[in-house]
C-alpha cells in the first residue's frame, strides 16, 4: 500500500527509531511513548488490522508475539509488559495497518481497562 505511513516505516523510507528487523517484521520505538517502554511491532506486509487476518497471516501474528517477549525484555521490562492490538475504529485503531504495542517498564502498566 503505497500511502500506509507503517509500511513506508518498515520500508525505510520514513526514519524511525528501529528496535528490531526480520524478513516478516519490523519494530520500532513509538514516537510518543506512553511507558518507559512503548515499542510497535508491525508486519512488513500490509495488514489493516487484525480483524482481516486469515490462517495464512499465522506466521507473521506468532513472531508479532515472539519478538515482544524479546524487545519487552531487552528494553527495560523484564518482569512483565502488556501487548496490545487495536482493532477498528471500536479497538482505538489509529493506523489503518496491524501493529502491536509493547509497553511496559519497572513500575506496573496499571488497569487494563478503565470503566465506561
């Protein structure tokens, strides 16, 4: 998708902090961080979101979550962090393109949901 500032990001062609790099993915740190750590793991395919997924995106959904034990750890939040895929426009989807949020630190990430 040729206007999807993610798949620029992930094709270098917008700088940014990059975290990590492999043939399915690429993880970078969020611009405006919300933790200590706050890193997003996006597939280099164009995904929109994880609702349009299907059986052949298995592979690049489990390394989504396999590198966010890896950089979670590398990056300061060893003892725990939260993974977090927004979904449409009900999830909080900001970016038409799958990513996933690592955030975390030393102190906890606090409720998971305030109540509506």
């Amino acid at each position: 998708m040729t206007d999807c500032v993610f798949c620029k990001i992930a094709q270098g062609e917008i700088p940014s902090g990059k975290a990590y790099e492999d043939d399915l993915v690429y993880a970078f740190h969020d611009i405006h961080p919300l933790r200590p750590t706050h890193i997003l793991v996006i597939p280099k395919k164009h995904i929109a979101s994880l609702a349009e997924t299907t059986a052949a995106d298995e592979p690049v959904l489990g390394r989504l979550l396999s590198v966010a034990q890896r950089l979670a750890t590398e990056n300061g939040s060893p003892e725990g962090f939260r993974a977090i895929i927004n979904t449409g426009r009900i999830g909080g989807q900001e970016v038409p393109h799958l990513h996933l949020h690592i955030v975390g630190g030393a102190t906890p990430v606090g409720p998971m949901l305030n109540k509506a």
